[in-house]
C-alpha cells in the first residue's frame, strides 16, 4: 500500500512540475510575442515619421513652386 501511495505522490509531483513547465514556457512565449509587437509598433511609427517627413518636404517644394510661378506671373 505504501509503495501505491508513494508512486500516486510521485505522479502528482510529476503533474505539478509539467504543468508549471508549460506555465512558463506560455510566459515567456507571451512576453516574445509582446516584445515583437512593440517592435513592429516601433518600426510603424518611425515609417510613418519618415513619411510625414516626406510629405511636408513634397508639400514645401509644391508651395515654393506655386510661389514662384505667381511672382513670375506679377512681373510679367
């Protein structure tokens, strides 16, 4: 009885440790998965920076042109 009692023990403890073995691999799997969301958040932000940056340089260089497409107007 006491060799039953010892294995069903050795089988719970078993049990236990699976479980808390799978419990941190999901963890650290979870905290992979947000850290490679926020560096995908981090590369959006910086592509639509650089897009903005752009646009406003497009926009700067479409006005100057209309600047001086008005002057040459007036003078002539």
């Amino acid at each position: 009885m006491t060799d039953m009692i010892q294995l069903l023990h050795s089988m719970e403890d078993t049990i236990k440790l699976q479980s808390r073995a799978n419990a941190e691999r999901r963890a650290q799997r979870a905290e992979q998965e947000q850290k490679e969301f926020m560096e995908k958040l981090r590369r959006a932000a910086v592509s639509k920076a650089e897009l903005d940056g752009m646009a406003s340089k497009v926009k700067g260089s479409e006005d100057a042109v209309r600047r001086d497409q008005l002057i040459g107007m007036m003078i002539m």
